[in-house]
C-alpha cells in the first residue's frame, strides 16, 4: 500500500488534535471536586503516572497566575544527628538546577514578572509556591518543576547556605514565640521527632571532611523526596486542557521513589508525664496559661469535625462563658480554644489565655474555674441546635465563600491535598455533615485533670537551677505528676455564673443581592452638620455583604501623646464593653473593630448586610457612652504599657523601621513616649475625654457593598443622633511626612539583640505621582540584585530586602538587613559596593527588559480586587487622603509607565549614591539613646507635593 507523505506542519496538527484528545480522554475520567455555587472557576484533580496528584483551577478572569507544591516531608523526617536538615534542603531546592544552573534564575525570573515566592518547612509538610504574571506561568512552572526533578546541589551554595539557616536560627533567638517552641519541644517525649530542633544552624549543619553536609543533604533528598508524597495546586486564566499541558510533561519527570509518609504512633508526651505544670520564663511582658490536653488525631474526622464543635464552645465569648467570667473578675484579658500539633495519630487540644497582673495571682481559681466549665459543657453542651447553627453558618459560608489570593488558594489546597478526599479539597473546611454527639463525648472525655499540661509564660524570673533549651536558651521548669486545682469557695461562686451559649440572634435571613448594576466608585450623598456620608451600591461579588466605617477626627487625639494614649484607651474600653454582647455576631459572619489612628478613631463593621445596623447602633450607643470602671482601666492600661515597653525588644528591622515612622510622620510619637504618657493617665482623665471626645470632630462614613442610599442615610442619620447631635465641625488636617534634610541623616538606636538591624532609607522629593512611581520602579529593578548580592553572595543576613517605603504618599526606598555577624559598618560597606556595581547593569538595561520591569509594578499596583473588603478599605484610604477621584492606583500605573531610564538612572543616583536625602538607622546591644536626632528631624517642614 502507497503511503502518502505528511507535511511537517500536518504532522504538528495530527500531533495536536491528539494530544487534545488524550487530555480531553484524561479529563473525563478526573474527578471533579465539590465547589461552592458562588465559584465560577473550573477544576480539574489530576494523577500523574509517577504518584504526583495535582489540582488544576481555571479562572479566565484573572490577572495573577500561582503555584504550590506540598511534599509531606518536614522537620519530623530529620535524622537525629542533623537536625534542621528537611528546612536546609528547603533552602537549597531554590539555588539552581540543571537546565537552570544560575542561583538566582527562578527568584529574579518571579521577581521580573510581577510575583513572589517563598517556602516554609512545618512538621510533616514543606511548601513551595510563587505567583506570577500569567502570561509567564508556563516559564515559571518549567524553573518550578526542575526544583524537585534536578537539583544542582552546588558544593559552594551549600557551604554557602548554612550561613543564611544560621541567620534565619539567630533572627530569633529573642522571639519568645519560638522560644516558648523549643521549651514545647524539651518536653515533649524524647522518642517523638517532635523533641527535635527544627530550623538548623551552623553546628548542626556543620560541613567538614568528617561530616561532609552535601553528601548528607542528597542522601536525605533521595530517601525522602519523591513524587508520590507531592501535591500540586496551580491556578491561572488559562484552560484546563491548557494547564495540564503545562503540568504533566514537568511534574512527571520527578522521580517517584514509591515512599511512604512517615508514621508517628509515639505520643506527644511521654508514658507518666501528665498531668504536669510548666513554667517558661519570657523575655517580653507575656502573662499566658494554657491549658494543654493530648487528644487523637482529628485529621479523619474533617467532615464532622467534633473538635470544631467543643472549641467553639469552649472558646466562646458571650455573656456567661469562661472568658466573659474570668474577664469580669479581672483575671483573663482574651481566651481561644482550638488543635496545637496534628501528627496523623495524635495531637492537642488547646485552651490559652491571657492574664493580667492579678490573673497571675489566681491561676489555681482559673485551672479550677476552666475543668468547671468543661464540665458544663460535657453535662449541657451537646445538643442538636448548637450543630444546626453550625451547619447552617458553615453552608452560608460555602455558598458565598470569598475567594482568596491566588497564592494563598494554592498553598492551602496543595496543603489539604494531602489529607482530604479529592472531592472534598474545596469544601473539607466548611463541612459539617453529621450530628455526632459520640465523637463530641469522645473528645471531651480527653479533657480530664489527669490527662493536662498547665503551662504558663511570664517575665516572672525563675530560680538559677531551671532547667534550659539548648539552642534558644530559654529558662523553664516542668513539674510532673502534680495536683491540678480543683477550686474552692471562690470558684464554686463563680462556677454559678458560668453559661453555654443561648441560639444566635445574629444568623442572617435575608440573603438577597440586590439587583442591577454596581457603581464605579463611591458618591457623596450629603452631609449632616460635621458628618460627610459616602455610598457605593457594590454587588460584583454576588454577596449579601457590606461595610459601614465611620471616622471621627478629633483635635483631642493629635494635641500630644496623651491624646493618643487616651483615644486608644477608649477604643478599647468600647470593644471590652461590646465584646460579650457582639461575639455571636462574629461567629455568625459579622466582624467590628473600634481602633484609634493618627487623628482619631474609627468604628468599623462588615459582613451579612442583613445585621449590619443592629451592631452598628450598638456600637455607636457605647461610644457615646461607655462604662470605665477603676479595675477595667487599670487593667487596659497596663496591657497598653505592656505592649509598648515590649515594642522595645522587637527585632532589630522592626525598630529601626518604627524609628523611621515615629520621627518622620507628623503626629506621631515614640512607643517611649506614649509609655511615659500612659503610666501618667488617670481613670478621671479618660471618663472625661471620652465624654468630650465628641464634641468637636470631623467625621466621615462610607457605607459600600449590597446597600441602598437610603440605608447609607440611615445609618448616617443614626449616628447624627447616637454620637453626633451636640457636636461642632472641627477641622483636623491629614498628617504629613516630615522632609529629610539634605544629604545623609545617621542614628544607632539601642536594641537588646546580638543581631545588627540596619535600614537606609532614602526619601523622595515630592509626593506626587511622577516621583512616587520612579521610587517604585526603582525598588523593583534593585531588589532581586540587591537579595542576590548581600545575602546570597555575600551571606550577611537571613532578612535581606529592598522595600517601597512609601508613607502617606511619600515616595522613597528602604534597604533592609538584620545581620548575625556583620556590623554595621560593613552591611553599608556592601550596600554602597552594591549600589556602585549596579549602576552599570542599570546603565546596560535594555528598553525591552526596562519595560518588564515597569510591567511588572503596574501589574502588582492595578491588581484585581477579589473581595469587598479590599474595594472598601481602597475607597476608604481615598476617602482620607481626600482622592475623591478614586483613580490614584491608575493614576501611579500610568505614571510607572512613562518613568524613562534615564529619570530611572537620576533617581538611582539621588538615592542610593549620592544619598541627597537619606536617613541611616542602624541598631547595637552597646548604644546609648539620643534624642537629638529625633528632635532634629521633628524641626523639618513636610514634603512638597
């Protein structure tokens, strides 16, 4: 039989039509997982031939691609003598791969095309992820995908690498959070790899001859990499067939090595050990007990979640519950209840409170008042309304889910890929499928006095022979087989106040969108007396949702920082006050805050519009007159004390970047200040600023989602009349941001941390959009050299970065690093080296690659919203910065994209070589305060426009 001759470019449409037809073949047999009626997107759960299963999301509309890949592999695989191990191989995956051998090729590849990436290493889970322009997700998966299929392991980069584990392990050896985790660890049962050190350092990374570290991480890389234990969740405009053509040819050529994901049937704590107290001294002023019970594993029971259902009784906040108890007497400031560690066979349930100065005088009534309340939750708490109330809430939820950024979408799913059925990845956290009064009984019958860990965190010092961790060094005490208070006269008393919660009056019933088209921006209906009201009927994400703010700008919070402190410590006083009363109202889909600012405070509610006015009116009927006792007073001002002085021993970045602001912005004050402030305060003083806060304000509310102007004047009119009815017009300016003088501005603050905290910020001349957009894209064009040079060539620091520092439209650029070993003078030695070196790569820019790097800024400035709360805070910062045009994210794009390399080039100059305006904050255990600089800086006029 003749053949007749095919064509090449016949031959490429027959292979085409082909392959269109076997994925078309696959699709039909992959499962489709349960989705919400509000979500648009397509789905597609895919298996490749080596093991690897992989969730596909199409949404054609949008604007940001994304990535991740879960490997259940974590710190719980590392072998015992190197320990940190699974977290260097995290670090190393990133530095280079076969086909892409340069280091930084992925990272700057992201960076260039308006995304992120990062990874973390939990327990039994390492997560790799980025975002991405969508046009470059195809480029982007490829240098992804060879991460894990062809590592180089470069000899040098590993050596290398160890510095930047090391940094990451010396950030925080100050923080108490990961100090309180090691002492968690030295505790827990030593045949458990939960006891392990998880992030690695020099010591336990070493790389010597006798212990060479290369050979150790392959060895590790093979025997617990492999695609069977991978998931991988991608999401992009592209259609499904598409984004499968990208996945499987990439993802296959990961080795499937057929492992198993590693077991852990030892218990968290060792046989005899409970019940037990703990004692961790903190470095900060931290009052926390928790409450610590060993429980099975809860991961199979995501569809009925009985764990769910006794910590959301436990950790309820409405009138008679634990917290509302406690926190009346004085004892307990806020209470939450939910799973610590789940290691597949078991985990802890979690009861954790902050006291005050006198809870810590009465933790016994609290252990005692805490097994008396699970008690009436055992006898009294189950029943079939409390489910149905959950349920119901648990369906509104899913059929008007908010749809999250795309890179928190894909780490969450490639996350829950690993431990749900394929058909319920979508909808595993919002089900609620069975009443399972045995599963509850089960559970709480693990929350026994003998069955408990007492732990609690304070400043309190503890005696010179306390025990030590050994790689945070932090003091504790841990006393076995004791007797757990089971309470007295006292506690009986207020076991009588206890209370389960009554029905939810707040559950929404009219969950009608309105209907016809949303406005493009917000409108001024009118203003009352000093009150302006803004409205915006917005429905574009079908929800039966809105949100109310109002503003009130008072000359009694900007007159000094006792005004501050005092408006903050009303602000608190109305929330403790609204808290029992408004807490169903959150658990029902409502959420409020009452929080000061730079000019006043703000109320704030959102949520189901259908119960919007009710906590709105409650809220502004407190306000306008709350109760101040002596003892809550006492109690908020020492937590506010508390706060600021522990602001003092934050991370040395952390600082210098509050430095910066409190000098530069005017209005604002030092956390030293405002403490001196604080401690001067009376009772007296605060009852009589609330009664006259409102006497002179400016006041400004917008009222934007699924509502009508006549619910925007309503609400508006009820605030003339609760807060607003003797009220006068004040005026009360916007802040501005203080202009540097000429030249370089130095300071050292003192900071009790062995690291170097180092920040140069260097300002622009103007505010407006032209100068602010050469700052942007001059951040974008530096920062990946900038990561590239100082901590992956030159290993300075684990926190290296090149920020936008902008503030209230201020334009500059903000060069961060916190270093282990370097000091000061040589992180600026390398900066200004770097800052020379890069002029001629800036020099040799290519229009071709300027323009990416403009794309990119403007892609990230005009990125789509996703939710109406991202539309709602937008208007309500145009709003305060009176842009009423609603346009100046459009009006940066379009500047960012005129900006020319040579205006790019003066600004280079301007800010980083010649340092015409710039400020050096640096930090030292060694320094001494000055307070000449601030003073210095506090004397200069703000920026111009």
């Amino acid at each position: 039989m003749r053949m007749t001759p095919v064509s090449p470019l016949g031959l490429a449409r027959i292979i085409a039509l082909f392959t269109l037809f076997w994925f078309a073949s696959l699709a039909q047999a992959a499962i489709q997982p349960v989705k919400s009626p509000a979500d648009d997107n397509e789905y597609r759960y895919i298996s490749l031939d080596n093991g690897l299963e992989a969730l596909l999301i199409s949404d054609p509309g949008a604007d940001k691609a994304a990535a991740s890949l879960n490997v259940a592999v974590g710190s719980g695989n590392n072998p015992e003598d190197r320990e940190g191990l699974a977290h260097f191989l995290e670090h190393l995956l990133f530095l280079g791969t076969e086909k892409y051998p340069n280091p930084g090729e992925y990272q700057q590849f992201i960076r260039s095309h308006g995304g992120s990436h990062n990874a973390f290493t939990a327990f039994q889970d390492t997560n790799y992820f980025f975002d991405i322009q969508p046009a470059h997700l195809e480029p982007a998966l490829d240098r992804f995908a060879q991460q894990f299929s062809d590592p180089l392991f470069t000899a040098e980069l590993v050596d290398r690498e160890r510095n930047a584990v090391h940094s990451e392990y010396s950030a925080s050896l100050k923080d108490d959070g990961r100090r309180y985790y090691s002492v968690r660890k030295a505790i827990s049962n030593p045949e458990h790899s939960f006891s392990q050190f998880s992030v690695g350092n020099l010591q336990t990374l070493e790389n010597s001859e006798e212990r060479p570290l290369r050979e150790d991480l392959i060895e590790f890389w093979k025997n617990h990499y492999s695609a069977n234990l991978m998931t991988l969740a991608v999401y992009g405009p592209q259609s499904l067939d598409e984004l499968e053509a990208m996945v499987r040819p990439r993802f296959s050529a990961i080795e499937n090595r057929n492992l198993k994901v590693k077991d852990y049937p030892q218990p968290l704590f060792a046989p005899d050990t409970l019940p037990a107290r703990l004692q961790v001294q903190t470095i900060k002023d931290i009052r926390r007990l928790q409450l610590i019970f060993p429980i099975p594993s809860q991961r199979d029971q995501y569809p009925t979640k009985p764990l769910h259902y006794v910590a959301s009784l436990l950790g309820h906040e409405g009138p008679g519950s634990l917290l509302d108890v406690l926190k009346q007497r004085g004892w307990v400031e806020s209470l939450s209840a939910g799973s610590g560690t789940d290691t597949g066979e078991h985990s802890t349930l979690e009861l954790s409170m902050a006291l005050t100065n006198e809870g810590m005088k009465h933790q016994d009534d609290i252990v005692a008042l805490a097994f008396r309340y699970i008690d009436l939750v055992r006898q009294q708490g189950i029943d079939r309304f409390r489910f149905e109330e959950d349920r119901q809430l648990s369906e509104i939820d899913f059929r008007f889910q908010q749809q999250p950024d795309p890179v928190h979408l894909v780490m969450r799913l490639s996350m829950e890929m690993q431990e749900v059925a394929p058909e319920d990845v979508l909808q595993a956290r919002y089900m609620m499928t069975d009443y399972v009064p045995d599963q509850y009984r089960e559970l709480l019958g693990h929350l026994t006095p003998d069955n408990v860990l007492i732990a609690v965190q304070s400043k309190q010092a503890l005696p010179e022979d306390a025990s030590t961790t050994q790689w945070y060094d932090t003091p504790y005490l841990l006393q076995t087989s004791v007797d757990v208070p089971t309470g007295n006269e006292l506690t009986a008393r207020l076991a009588d106040q206890l209370a389960l919660p009554e029905e939810n009056p707040f559950i929404p019933e009219d969950l009608a969108v309105l209907e016809g088209p949303s406005m493009d921006q917000p409108e001024k209906l009118a203003t009352f007396g000093n009150l302006q009201i803004w409205h915006a009927k917005d429905t574009r994400f079908e929800r039966p949702e809105a949100n109310i703010f109002l503003s009130l700008r008072s000359p009694l919070t900007t007159a000094s920082p006792k005004g501050q402190v005092l408006t903050s410590l009303l602000a608190e006083a109305v929330s403790v006050q609204l808290n029992p009363w408004a807490y169903p109202a959150q658990t029902a889909g409502l959420d409020y805050q009452v929080y000061p600012h730079l000019r006043g405070l703000t109320a704030r509610v959102g949520g189901y519009h259908d119960r919007l006015p009710v906590l709105m009116n409650r809220i502004m009927t407190t306000l306008a007159d709350p109760e101040i006792s002596e003892q809550r007073f006492r109690i908020a001002r020492q937590q506010l004390i508390d706060n600021l002085r522990n602001s003092l021993q934050d991370k040395p970045v952390s600082q210098a970047a509050s430095f910066v602001q409190d000098a530069l912005v005017q209005g604002a004050w030092t956390n030293q200040e405002k403490m001196e402030a604080a401690e001067a305060v009376t009772v007296e003083n605060l009852r009589e600023f609330a009664r006259s806060f409102t006497n002179r304000v400016d006041a400004v509310m917008l009222v934007h989602g699924n509502t009508t102007p006549a619910f925007a004047l309503n609400t508006a009119l009820q605030a003339s009349a609760l807060l607003l009815n003797d009220s006068q017009a004040a005026i009360v300016n916007r802040s501005q941001v203080r202009d540097l003088p000429a030249g370089e501005t130095r300071v050292t603050l003192p900071v009790p941390h062995p690291d170097t905290g180092y920040l140069r910020y260097s300002q622009g001349s103007s505010t407006g959009f032209d100068e602010r957009a050469r700052y942007r894209l001059l951040t974008q064009v530096i920062s990946g050299a900038f990561y590239e040079e100082l901590r992956t060539t030159r290993q300075l620091g684990y926190v290296v970065y090149a920020t936008p520092f902008e503030m209230l439209e201020t334009p500059a650029i903000g060069l961060v690093v916190q270093s282990p070993d370097a000091t000061a003078e040589t992180i600026d030695e390398a900066v200004q080296a770097f800052a020379d070196a890069f002029r001629e790569e800036l020099q040799a820019m290519t229009a071709e690659a300027l323009q990416k790097e403009r794309q990119a800024v403007i892609s990230n400035l005009v990125e789509q919203d996703r939710r109406l709360s991202d539309v709602s805070q937008r208007y309500w910062r145009e709003i305060d910065r009176q842009a009423t045009g609603f346009d100046s994210r459009e009006k940066l794009a379009a500047a960012v994209g005129k900006v020319t390399k040579g205006e790019l080039l003066a600004t280079f100059d301007a800010a980083l070589r010649e340092l015409d305006a710039s400020l050096l904050v640096t930090t030292s255990a060694d320094a001494t305060a000055s307070d000449e600089v601030l003073e210095t800086l506090r004397d200069q006029p703000p920026v111009g426009n």
